[in-house]
C-alpha cells in the first residue's frame, strides 16, 4: 500500500532520497508505485504469470543497484521503463537460442502448439501477430505506442539514431499488419473448412 507520506513526492524526489538516505521507505514506495506497471509489461513478453513474477522481481533487483546512476535525463518511469524492456529483451533472447538448438527434436511439438495458437486467434489476432514478431521490435512499438515513449528516449534506450528508430517503427508496424492480415485469413479458411465439413 502506498504511504499517504509521499503522496505528493515526485518519483525523481524519491529517488534523490533514497540515494541520499539509504532508508528503505523510500525505495519502497517506488516499488509500490511501479510494480504492478513492470508486471504487466513483463506479461506482455511472456505469457505466464509467474514467469512475469519473477522478472519483475529480478527487474527490481537490478534498479537497487542501478538507482545510483539515475540522472534524471528522464522521467524516472521511462529510465524504469527502460531497464524493464531491456531485461525482458535479454530473457526472451535466451530463451531464443535455447529454442534454436534444440528445434530439431522438439520440433513436432513446437508445431503442435502454433496449430493450438490458431485456434485460439479469434479476437487475439494482434495479440499474438505481437507475439510473433522479435523482441526488439516488439519493444519499439509498444514504447511507442504503449508506453508513450519519445523516439529520442528509444534511440536512447537502444543506442540507435533516431531516423533508425523510425526505419524500424515503420517497418514493423508493416510486418505487425501482414502478421495480423495473415492471422486472420487463415482464422476464417478454418472456419470454412470447418464449416463444409460438418454439412458434407
């Protein structure tokens, strides 16, 4: 619950407190503040709940030892933002190269599970055509379009310029739309098969 205290303390204000302090309350008020908001954008990368848990956890550990080289360039929730999407990416990565070396014997399974995708796409077509595209760029539009994000504060986050930050912006937000159009026409033949099998 957050302390009625530091209601009208800014999260910058908070910070500097804390780092100047080292008293715990101050931190934890950031936590309560934030914790919910890092869940959900860690539950956007991944679809378990718990799995989400623990990057948040991991994501909070990361700011103790990082809270000392804020300086408050941003908004302390972009900074924050920031190291979320950031970790989030690296996770999903390995996960990734995980998956690679061993796509040759899991790879009836792996098959198994898009077909159960599709069948589950009925009103999460862009939900899923999200979770189909790469993380980072899964990261840029939902910075952009999620999280309110200026393109100088994601050229920033991910150390490009800002005309490669909208190079890739449009460029995904093209293959987010083919994903999405694909999605839905493959929904609809199954419908149509579907359908033409039960009146044979």
């Amino acid at each position: 619950m957050k302390n009625k205290a530091f209601k009208n303390i800014s999260d910058e204000e908070l910070v500097r407190l804390y780092i100047d302090t080292q008293r715990n309350l101050y931190f934890e008020e950031l936590y309560d503040r934030y914790v919910d908001k890092v869940y959900r954008k860690c539950l956007s990368f991944v679809k378990n709940d718990a799995q989400a848990e623990d990057f948040t956890h991991d994501i909070f550990l990361r700011l103790v030892l990082k809270i000392g080289s804020f300086k408050e360039q941003a908004k302390f929730s972009t900074w924050l933002y920031s190291i979320t999407y950031n970790y989030c990416m690296d996770q999903i990565r390995i996960v990734k190269k995980q998956a690679e070396v061993a796509l040759d014997e899991n790879f009836d399974l792996e098959a198994e599970d898009d077909d159960s995708e599709l069948a589950e796409i009925q009103g999460q077509s862009l939900k899923k055509a999200l979770q189909k595209i790469d993380p980072d760029e899964r990261a840029i539009l939902l910075m952009k379009y999620q999280d309110d994000f200026s393109i100088k504060e994601i050229a920033d986050t991910f150390k490009i310029s800002e005309s490669a930050v909208k190079m890739r912006l449009m460029r995904t937000k093209e293959k987010l739309r083919k994903i999405y159009t694909e999605n839905i026409v493959f929904f609809l033949i199954i419908i149509a098969k579907a359908i033409w099998f039960w009146k044979k």
